[in-house]
C-alpha cells in the first residue's frame, strides 16, 4: 500500500535543482520531514523556505561535495550529531561529461565516478542500517535510461549508470521483508539544468519534466513490487560528435 511518510526523515542528495528538488517537494508534501543536500546551499536555503511554508515539516539544509570521497560518513555523522534518525535516502546527486573519451578530462572522469557511483555506495552503506531498522522508508538510487542504451559520448556516464542499475536491484532483493522500499529510477532525458547543458539549448525532441519522474517513482514505491523503472523517453542520444 502507499507509504506513510508522516515521522520519516528523508535525505534526498543533490536537492538544489532538477529531479532532487521534485523529489524533495514531492516527499515534504506527503508528510516527510527532509534533509537537503548539495553543493550550492543558497538555492537548498530558498527550496527550505518554501516547503517549510507549504508544509510546515522540518527541513535540515547540508551543504556537501561528492565529488569529495568518504561524504557517506561525514554526512551520517552530521546527521547523528544533530540526532536526526534517518528513515529514508534518495542517491540523486549526479552528472555526466560529454564528450569523446579520448578527449576528456580526467580529473573530471574522476570525479563524475566519485560522484555518480563511489559516494552513492558510501552514502548507501552508511544509511542501510537504519533504513532497514525503521523499515517504513525509502531508498531510491537515480539510474539513467543510459544504464541501457550506451551512448557515444556518455561512455563513463552509462557505465556508472549501470552500476546504479545492477547495485540497486541487488539492494532491493536484500530488503525484502524490512518494509524498506528500494527503487532504481532510470529517467529518459528530462527537462532540467543537465538537460539544458547537454542539449546546449539545441534540442527539439520530446522530454519531460522532473515532477514526471517524481510521480511515476513515488508510484512504484507506492506499489513496492518492482526493483527499478523507466520514466519517459528512450531517446536518450543528445550528444553529437
Ligand atoms: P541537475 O543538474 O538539475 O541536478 C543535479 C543535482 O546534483 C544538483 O542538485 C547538484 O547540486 C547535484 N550535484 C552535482 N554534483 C554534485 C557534487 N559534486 N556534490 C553535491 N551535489 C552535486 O540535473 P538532474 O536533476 O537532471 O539530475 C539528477 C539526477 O538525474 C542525476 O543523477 C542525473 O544523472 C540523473 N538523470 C538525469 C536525466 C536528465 O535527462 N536530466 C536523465 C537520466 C538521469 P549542486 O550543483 O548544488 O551541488
């Protein structure tokens, strides 16, 4: 049956625009108190004012980067420090470089991997425990519909998209019988600040928006029977060489 989120507190990563602030808003409404996490504090701080006014929930704002490794300890320390019992996470942070691999950088490849896939394990390890302990909450793991269609361009993205993919649907075979519900969301190309710097304004075919995404997710949680789904469009080839 739907989920009950009044009591939880979910940390929802990389909150501060495009799919994560749609989840933030989408959890707050339905009753969740939520951690918000990125880079970019000031935009967390104009998102906390609004679903703090909305809603009336508690909104804690952490400003964190995950392209810096071991973020999933110092982020669960903080947490604990300030005696927040955490019940639910949704690993959204995340980006990708575009480009022919032979020509990226590779501080940035480094950091995409810490990012998308290195910091969404630490995060996960982290907070396991205690998601599976409340056993009332979530844990989403944003994928990409690039995990199944290996882009030219996107070598290094799909990869880790993939591993998002196969990591998850493990996870949720483990969390069978915790009441955690554990999803693996692979958005085709939607319309947000990533969509915007990839296409570079260019793009004329079909997209979605993230409040899309958002529903068709919180859908499936609702339900619990699946392990990961696909929202939207297949297309996902934006870049060109
Ligand atoms: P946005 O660029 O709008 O949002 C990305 C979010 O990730 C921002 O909140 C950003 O916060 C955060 N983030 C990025 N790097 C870091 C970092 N080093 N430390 C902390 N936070 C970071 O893009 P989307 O909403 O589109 O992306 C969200 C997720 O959806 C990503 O995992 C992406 O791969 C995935 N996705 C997107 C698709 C699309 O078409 N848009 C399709 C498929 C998957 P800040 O900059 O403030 O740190």
């Amino acid at each position: 049956g739907a989920i009950d989120f009044r009591g939880q507190t979910t940390v929802v990563t990389g909150a501060s625009s495009g799919i994560g602030a749609a989840f933030a808003r989408e959890l707050a409404r339905r009753g969740s108190d939520v951690v918000l996490v990125a880079r970019r504090v000031d935009r967390l701080e104009t998102l906390a004012g609004e679903l703090e006014d909305a809603y009336g929930g508690k909104v804690l704002i952490v400003g964190l980067d995950l392209s810096v490794p071991g973020a999933g300890q110092k982020l669960a320390a903080e947490l604990a420090g300030r005696g927040v019992e955490v019940t639910g996470l949704v690993n959204n942070a995340g980006f990708g470089t575009d480009g022919a691999f032979h020509t990226e950088d590779p501080a940035r490849l480094a950091d995409e991997i810490t990012v998308d896939v290195a910091n969404l394990v630490d995060l996960s390890r982290a907070f396991i425990e205690p998601l599976r302990r409340a056993g009332t909450g979530i844990l989403v793991n944003v994928a990409s519909m690039a995990a199944y269609t290996p882009n030219p361009g996107m070598a290094v993205y799909g990869a880790c998209k993939a591993f998002v993919l196969s990591f998850t649907e493990a996870l949720w075979y483990e969390s069978r019988g915790t009441g955690l519900r554990v999803l693996s969301l692979a958005p085709g190309l939607t319309r947000t600040e990533f969509f915007d710097e990839l296409a570079g304004g260019a793009y004329s075919g079909s997209y979605q928006m993230p409040e899309q995404v958002v529903g068709e997710a919180m859908r499936a949680l609702d339900r619990g029977r699946r392990p990961s789904i696909q929202s939207g469009w297949r297309n996902a080839l934006v870049v060109s060489l």
